[in-house]
C-alpha cells in the first residue's frame, strides 16, 4: 500500500508540473550555436559565490576560490557591487553580516579602502576586481562567470565600462574568460556595446519573460548558456528541452543535494551553480550513481512538495 501511495503521489506530482503549464515546443534537428567558449561549459559544475568554505557561503572570498580551485572547480561564479569610489568588488551585498566590524555602515555602499580592511565573515580575504584578474592571469584555466546585479541602464554601462577597462590594462585576453551574466534584452545591448564578449550567459532569476521568448532571444542572439532558478525548471518543464534543441545549455541555481541534482538532470539540466564543498568529480560520480530503493518515496515526496510550491508561485 505505502509503495503504492508513494507512486500515485509521483504520478500526480509530474502531472502537476508537465500539464499545468504552458509548454515550448522546438521542432527539428538541435541547431549548432556560436561558440566561441572554448572549453568553459564542459564543466558541470559552477562554484556560487567563488564557493563554499568552512559552511559559509556568499563569501566571494580569496580562500574560497583557492579552496575550490584546488578541489577541481574551474568555472567559478563571482558577485560584483560598485563601490562609492567607483571601483568592482567582489561583494553580494552591503548587509553588514558579511563585514561584520563595518556593521554600522550596514546597508550602504563602501568606499574601496572600506572594503578593502574588513575580513569577511571575519575570517576571509575580500576581493576587488583586479585580484580576482591576478588570479586569472596564475590560473589560465580559470573562467568567470560576473553576477553585477544592477538593472539600471546607467549602472550597468557604469560597471562593465569599469570592467572592461580594468582587465584591458592587465591582459585583454581575459575578456575572453570573462562570462557576463545578462538579465535581459536592453543590458544584452548595453553590455555588448561596451564589449563584444564572446561568452555571455542569459540569467532570467530577474525576468519574468515567457520560455517562448525566451527560447527565442537566446537563439537569435547566439547564447550558448542559460542560468535559471530550480523552479523556472519545473514552471516551464519543457524550457530546457527546447533550449537543449537550439544548441544551449542549461545552468540551474543554487543546488547542493545530489538528489536535486539527479531530478534535474533528468529534465535535461546541464549544470548546477553550487555551494556544495564536495570536489566536483566526486560530485560527478555521485550524480552518477543509481538510485537506491530507498530513493523513490523521496523523490515523489521531493516533485510533490515542488508542484505545491509552483502552484504557490503562480497563484
């Protein structure tokens, strides 16, 4: 009776997720998109926030990077704020919980020598733009994916004018290792009138474009990669099939269970963004492991407790 009800329930759970959607259909053979990457998107896995250490996250620390480089992570994630001088840090926001001795300036912008003398969580060596491309000019495996945030055009055109400028005077070739998250259609134009980069992922946790149209642009703007939260996956189930058709790999964030990694894959997900501190080859063979007999009531309790959430999100 139990496996029963367990199955009913995944049964019922797909349902909900494959018909009670719109879907997007892509006819035909896969397309080859532009691809001008190299070997970036040959990695699976993507270290959030320059990866977890010590079970803190959003650190976008030195430590972090070294820790997950020598783990095997090559494609690291970095988040990027502006600072009232004008420079690039590697900072997620200005909440004072991350420089905790600067808390009284908690929630406004910092200057780059207020950055620049606060250990993060206390612990870790904050980044600014140009160590982050000392870094990429030791390690030349190393690519990077910018999350900027900003959705003002004037900010956005502020930033990358900054960014492109900065890795110029070191080495111009790191453009070619610089991946821009682009959130949307007008910083697509804002962006690449700056600098042509030849990798650039689509990210839509900003958006609320339609899979349609979203399909579309990446297509006609050659993006081999899209980065989306788990539950664009399961709002628009065959989104990633459609993206898979047109040549363009799916990223999904932020994921650090195994068994979330496994469901997702089974969509066709490419990759995950991740704080997860295990190495990515054992990653790999994890994921890679079949399932247990232990594992079918989580996982319908897994897609059930995911359709009760997306039918949250679009009442």
């Amino acid at each position: 009776m139990y496996k029963k009800s367990m199955r009913l329930s995944l049964l019922i759970a797909v349902c909900l997720i494959w018909f009670g959607w719109g879907m997007v259909w892509s006819a035909g053979t896969p397309q080859a998109a532009a691809d001008n990457s190299g070997r970036w998107k040959e990695n699976e896995w993507i270290a959030h926030a320059l990866g977890g250490i010590q079970g803190s996250t959003y650190t976008n620390s030195y430590e972090a990077f070294m820790t997950n480089y020598h783990k095997g992570h090559r494609l690291f994630e970095v988040d990027l704020l502006q600072t009232t001088d004008g420079d690039l840090v590697a900072r997620h926001d200005w909440s004072g919980s991350l420089q905790p001795d600067l808390a009284e300036l908690s929630g406004r912008a910092l200057t780059l020598p207020q950055f620049e003398s606060s250990l993060i969580r206390g612990h870790y060596r904050p980044l600014s733009f140009p160590d982050i491309l000392d870094l990429m000019q030791k390690y030349p495996d190393f690519y990077l994916i910018t999350d900027t945030k900003e959705t003002d055009r004037m900010k956005i055109e502020q930033q990358f004018i900054t960014l492109v400028q900065e890795a110029r005077a070191v080495d111009p070739a790191l453009l070619d290792r610089i991946i821009p998250e682009i959130y949307s259609p007008e910083m697509y134009d804002a962006v690449m009138s700056i600098y042509p980069f030849p990798n650039k992922m689509y990210s839509i946790y900003k958006s609320a474009a339609s899979a349609e149209s979203i399909v579309e642009f990446v297509k006609e703007k050659q993006f081999t990669a899209v980065a989306m939260p788990v539950y664009r996956v399961f709002l628009n189930p065959n989104l990633v099939h459609a993206l898979n058709q047109s040549g363009v790999q799916s990223y999904v964030h932020t994921v650090n269970s195994v068994p979330y990694m496994k469901l997702l894959q089974g969509f066709g997900v490419h990759g995950f963004y991740t704080d997860s501190e295990t190495p990515p080859t054992m990653l790999a063979d994890e994921v890679a492991e079949p399932p247990g007999p232990a594992s079918a009531g989580y996982m319908a309790a897994l897609l059930f407790s995911i359709s009760t959430i997306i039918m949250k999100v679009k009442k």
